[in-house]
C-alpha cells in the first residue's frame, strides 16, 4: 500500500537525518524517533484519504437508495484507485460493488468482486458463499464462511448459515457444532438457541429472525412483508449485523 510505503519513507528519512546529525543517542534514538514518526505520518495520511473518499462512499449510498444502480458503480469504481493508498479500503469497495451488482442479479459480475472482498466484511463473504453453495460448489462455500468466522468471531449471523449450509449439505452433526460455538460467544441469543433447538430435533432451521440480512443471501424467499424492499443493495448488507434480541 502507497500510504504505508510513504509513511516508512517519512519515518527512514526522519531517523537517518537525525543520527547523521549525531545528536542525543545517535541511531538509537534515531531508530525510535523514525517509526514514531511513520505512525504519525500513516495516521495522519489516512485521514486525509478518508476525507477525499468517504463522501463518494455516502454518495454511492444515496444513488442506491434512488434507484441509481449504475451510477452507483460507478461511484464505487471510481474509488478503486484510493485502495492502493488505503489499507483494507480495495477489499472494501469490492465487497460492495459485490454486493450491489449481487443484488442486481448480476451474479456472475458479482463473483469477481465477491472473491475480492475483504475478510472483515461478513456480508460479501456470506453472499460469496451464498452464489458457491447454489452453483453446488460446496467445499467452497464452507470455506468461506470458515474463513469469515475466524476474521468475524463475534457475528451471530456467520454461524448460523454456515449451520444452514452445512444441514442442508446433510452434516446436521457439523450443522449442531457450529451453533453450539456460537452459543459460546453470546449464550443468550435466542436464534441460535431456537436453530440447536431444531436441529437436535431433526427440524428445519429458523432463518426469519434474520429479516433481510438473510434474505438477501436468495437462499430462502422472502415473506411477502419483506419482498418491496428498494432496489440496489439491501439494507441488511450495508448494516453492521447486530446481536439478534429476544422476541
């Protein structure tokens, strides 16, 4: 990443002037003084890329909440070049050009940002599974999801369609283990508790408390409450997934 590289280069600069100056501590000093200097120099570099590119990001938002799909990506191809300024930033711009072009039904333009996306965020990798696991290509699907919940241990959803994925696929015992780790990362979620709950009992796993955020993955339909929703990328792939609450 540039951002990174211009930083060290501050910091090396910075560090070799100062022990060539021969001052306090010559290259000791110089060496702490350096990377003090590249942390500060990569802090502040970074705010300023956030500055230039957030508001496309917010304006890519408004296209898709208007219908303006195209526009939108665009907006968010315009954007690529930031990434290799921006640590983690081409992941995510990926996942959401993914996303949008997913629920577009565009899959296969989909799938070449999806596998693109980064790791931190849950619901590129889940749609990237989502398209694995219809195309039959199984072994892939799981590994997607595997990978997510390692980088995202705390995201209830993760757990919950990879117990889906995995029943599905006929390994209910695999399909229980996963939810009884989710259990151990928040005991009280009631979704998790209600699918071990299914599964032990050879039923059919409970998705809807996941309203859009699984929906959106096209692995089950909808309810009709549900079907109106605007075009362009769904609401529950752009919110931060949270602790699903006893209802």
């Amino acid at each position: 990443m540039y951002g990174i590289l211009v930083s060290l280069a501050i910091g090396l600069l910075v560090g070799v002037v100062y022990t060539l100056l021969g001052w306090w501590k010559t290259w000791a000093m110089g060496i702490i003084l350096g990377v003090l200097v590249a942390m500060v120099a990569f802090v502040l570099l970074s705010r300023l890329l956030a500055k230039r590119f957030e508001p496309r990001f917010l304006q890519a938002q408004k296209q898709i909440q208007s219908g303006a799909n195209q526009l939108a990506l665009r907006t968010l191809e315009d954007l690529l070049p930031f990434g290799r300024w921006q640590v983690l930033l081409t992941g995510q711009i990926h996942a959401q050009l993914g996303l949008l072009l997913y629920a577009m039904e565009k899959e296969d333009e989909a799938l070449g940002h999806l596998v693109k996306s980064g790791l931190r965020v849950p619901d590129a990798r889940l749609a990237l599974a989502a398209i694995y696991y219809r195309k039959k290509r199984f072994d892939e699907a799981n590994e997607v999801v595997k990978l997510a919940i390692k980088a995202n241990k705390k995201q209830i959803l993760l757990y919950n369609v990879y117990a889906y994925l995995l029943n599905k696929q006929g390994k209910r015992d695999e399909a229980i283990e996963q939810l009884q780790s989710c259990l151990k990362v928040e005991a009280s979620n009631e979704s998790t508790k209600d699918n071990l709950l299914r599964l032990q009992n050879n039923r059919k796993m409970n998705m809807k408390r996941f309203g859009m955020q699984w929906y959106g993955l096209k692995l089950e339909k909808p309810p009709a409450s549900l079907r109106q929703a605007p075009p362009g990328m769904q609401r529950g792939f752009r919110a931060k997934q949270k602790k699903q609450k006893r209802r």
